[in-house]
C-alpha cells in the first residue's frame, strides 16, 4: 500500500512539472509572439487582397489553403531552421534579424512611398499579367502568391520571437517556437477570415433581420469595413515601421554601435520622465521615425537591384 502511495506521488509530482513546463511553453510563447507584433498585423492586413474579386463561397477555402501553407511554412520549414541556427549558430541570428527588420522598414516605407505618389511599389511592374480567365487559375495563383508572401512574413515572425525566447534546453525551445508558429497562424488566419466574411455577414443582417435593431446593425458592419480595413492598413504600416527601427536599432548594439539605442532611450526619458508608458510611446515613435528613415533608404535598392533578381529567379524556377 505504502509503494502505491509513492507511486501516485511521484505521478503527481511529475504531472506538476509537466504543467509547470506547459504554462512556461505557453508565457514564453506569448511574450515571443508579441515582439513580433509588426509583421503579425502586417500579415493580417495583407492577407484579405488575395480573395479579393472571388465569389462568396470559394472565400473561406482560399483562405484555408493559404493557412495550411502558412502551417508548413513555419513548422516543416522554418521551426527546423530555426532550431539549427540556435543551436549551432547562434551567431548569426542577430544579423537575420536585422535583415527581416530591413524588409519590415522597406515594406513600411514603400506603402508611405506610395500614398504620397513616390514610386510604383514593388508589386506593380512592366509586363507583370493583370488578368487571368479561368477562375481556378486565377485561384491558385493567388493562393501560391499569399503563401510565397507568408513564408518571408513567417520568416520575420519566426526569427523574431526566436530571439526573444529565454536560453534554455532544445525541447522547451521546440515547443515554445512551435506553440508560437500555431498561436499566431491561428490568430492572424482567424481574424483575416472574420474581416473577410463580415461584409457578407453586415449585408444578411441588413436584408434578411427580423428586427430594426439587427437591420441597422448590419448594415453598420457594411458602412464600417471599408474603413476599419484603411485602419488596418495604418496600424500594420505603423508597427513594420515600429518593430523594424526598433529591431534595427538594437541589432546595431548587440554588434557593438551602442549610440543610437543610448541616443533613443535619452530622449525618451527626457520627454516621458518617470512614466513608463510616455518613455514607451516616445521609444516606439522614434523607432518608427529611424525605420521609416531606413526603408526609404532601401526603397532604391529593393525596387532596382532586389525586386527584380528576385523576379527573375522565380520565373526561371517556374519554367523549370
């Protein structure tokens, strides 16, 4: 009796560790995920485009599609990658990522670029096919396209919250990088598929709602979206421009140029004094003014040298 007591102990404190593992996989996780707020939001503003002009019904199955690429993407693809370089290169995480900083200010300053009439934008070029006929290939053109666009959006996010997940053991970096990868693969396709379908479900409420109440309700969903989509739009370009300064910034100081993080941090404690949340604010607009400076830098080099190398080896790919 005396040994079953001691085994149902030992299961216990065994089951303890176990939870206590889990909630630290989860809070890792968390906190991992929320640095890589920029690219998180940017990929939830992007994605909806890519069901743009389809009937009603093939919405959710494109958006299905895309988020089972994004799934194989971040766990066959780059959870491995990921680990490896951890693992074995560490070395080489802080440049990666502020190279995936580099593409967030460049894709930030390119969409300001474009809203005030500077340059034609890395998607729109000479010779580039505007109209396909056939519905199914046009779907899975779009499909194949939003899941290109997701792997270096997931890339971001991945390396991003790589660096933010404290030293530890192989396996809780697995689990937690993995646990990441599936929270916001959830939440970024979740949300794109209720800001995709809230038109359709505005305009139901609005023609088919027994009450007055529910008829105004819907036809207020109608009246919002375009403008909550604009909105969208801002706070996704915002947090690129954001995330990536601020990336760029102490990407420069793990290598040795401390000045511009020091530079930084001075000025927002001198503007916000002893509150926490004013030295945040000014910390995030200065990063965002130094990202935004960054990608205009960028602008040239991607559209010019980057863009189209890119293009090319694609097409060739596409051939072969």
């Amino acid at each position: 009796m005396s040994g079953l007591i001691a085994l149902l102990d030992d299961v216990a404190g065994i089951a303890k560790v176990a939870a206590a593992s889990v909630d630290d996989v989860i809070g890792q996780a968390a906190k991992a995920g929320s640095k890589a707020a920029g690219a998180v939001i940017d990929d939830a503003a992007v994605t909806p485009k890519y069901v743009h002009g389809f009937s009603a019904d093939r919405e959710l199955p494109i958006i299905w599609r895309i988020a089972k690429g994004s799934f194989k993407n971040k766990l066959v693809f780059l959870l491995p990658i990921g680990l490896l370089l951890s693992n074995f290169a560490p070395w080489a995480i802080p440049p990666l990522l502020m190279l995936g900083g580099s593409y967030l200010c460049f894709e930030g300053a390119e969409k300001v670029a474009h809203v005030m009439g500077w340059g034609h934008g890395h998607e729109d070029y000479q010779g580039k096919e505007t109209e396909i006929e056939d519905p199914a290939h046009l779907e899975e053109q779009k499909a194949k396209g939003a899941i290109k666009t997701d792997f270096i959006l997931s890339a971001e996010i991945m390396t991003i919250a790589l660096a933010a997940i404290p030293e530890s053991n192989f396996w809780m970096e697995a689990a937690t990088l993995a646990t990441v990868a599936i929270m916001i693969t959830v939440a970024v396709y979740g949300s794109v598929a209720l800001i995709v379908k809230a038109d359709d479900a505005g305009l139901a409420l609005a023609q088919r709602g027994r009450l007055g109440l529910t008829r105004a309700l819907g036809r207020g969903i109608v009246k919002v979206m375009p403008g909550f989509m604009k909105l969208l739009t801002i706070v996704g370009t915002g947090a690129m421009l954001w995330v990536g300064g601020e990336i760029i910034v102490h990407g420069l100081a793990q290598m040795g140029w401390h000045a511009p993080e020091d530079a930084v941090y001075g000025i927002a404690k001198a503007v916000g004094g002893d509150a926490a949340a004013a030295v945040w604010g000014v910390k995030a607009a200065l990063h965002g003014v130094l990202g935004l400076a960054w990608g205009f830098v960028l602008i040239p080099v991607g559209e010019k040298v980057i863009t189209p190398l890119w293009r090319g080896v694609s097409s060739r790919l596409a051939r072969a």
